[in-house]
C-alpha cells in the first residue's frame, strides 16, 4: 500500500480533527527538518526544537491560507521555514553576525551561498527519505526472508555466501532477492517522488 499522497495529506490538514492525518504528515516531515538542523551545526535537542517551531509554523501558516500548491513545492516551502528557524536560533546565539542595514555584493553573495547550501542539504535528506519510505513500501510487498537477504547483502555489504549461511538459503536466493527488490524500486520511487 502507498503512503497518502502530499495532496491527500494536505486536504487533511484542513481538518483540526483529523488527527491521523496530522501524525502521517508529522512523521514523514519531521524527521527531515531534524537532519537539516543537525547538518547546519545544531545539537539533537535544538534540532528537535527547531522540528517542532516548523511544524507548528508550517500548519498555522499552512490553516490561514499562505500556501499556495501554485506559487511553489511543499518541498521548498518547508525548506524555507525550518532554515529561518535555524537561522534565527543562530542568530541568537550569536554564531552569526548581526545583519547588515544595507546589503553590499559580499554579503548578498554570502547569501546566496548560504541559502543554495541549505538547499542542497535539504534536497539531499529528502531524497534519502524518499528512498526509505520507498524501501518500506517494498519490504510490506515481500516475504520477511526476501528483503532481509536484500538488506544484508545490497545495504549492509555482507558477502553473499555470509548471507545465505545466516538466512539459510542459497546464494542464488540472495542475488535474486536483491534483484527482484531493485527492480521494484525502480518502479516505485518515481511514483513516490512525485507524490510525496
């Protein structure tokens, strides 16, 4: 079974009510905002903080009216809120100079280079999470054995013939297994990047 889609969690957000979808929404994103912080320098328990700024601000904001699915991607949008979360805890504590009234080339510069880093960061733990939701679909669609020769051989390098010992199977399983799995990621992960 498939995850909600972005549009379908979007709908539900709508409700107060709606609690469950509010848990999916909040478990699918909130991780993502926490590897973000926690690569632009945060310690956990900041970055746990900044999460829950982010999703507070993203579903106030989100219930008044200010996304608009036209103007931009829900990507970037909450990309854009949990970096000025980052950016204002920062700048707090003084680990950033205090903003200049008039911006020179430098600093717009700087700008620019800090905001396509926090992009980069971003589009990479996205993509990451993508790819274990995408993971997790599969292993729901598979016998346990299947994805397990899967997970030990393909992510977690054992040999094949180390795999085959510990599961109990042969090494033909193992190589099998890992092919029939990839080949169904690739089938799924396009659908799960453009849904999710």
């Amino acid at each position: 079974m498939l995850t909600r889609t972005s549009t379908i969690l979007l709908e539900g957000l709508k409700n107060p009510g709606d609690r469950s979808c509010w848990q999916d929404f909040d478990s699918r994103y909130r991780p993502l905002v926490i590897a973000l912080a926690r690569r632009l320098g945060l310690q956990d328990c900041d970055a746990e903080d900044i999460a829950q700024e982010t999703m507070a601000a993203f579903l106030r904001a989100y219930r008044q009216g200010q996304y608009d699915r036209e103007r931009g991607r829900l990507r970037d949008w909450l990309r854009g809120i949990a970096s000025h979360k980052v950016r204002d805890l920062q700048r707090h504590w003084g680990h950033q100079e205090k903003p200049l009234t008039e911006k020179t080339d430098a600093t717009s510069l700087l700008d620019q280079i800090e905001d396509k880093n926090v992009e980069t960061v971003w589009d990479e733990e996205w993509d990451r999470a993508v790819l274990r939701q995408c993971l997790e679909e599969v292993r729901q669609e598979v016998e346990p054995r299947m994805f397990e020769a899967f997970e030990l051989f393909a992510l977690r390098d054992w040999p094949a013939k180390q795999v085959a010992a510990h599961l109990q199977v042969s090494e033909d399983t193992v190589y099998q297994s890992k092919s029939r799995i990839l080949a169904r990621v690739r089938d799924l992960l396009p659908l799960l990047e453009r849904t999710w």
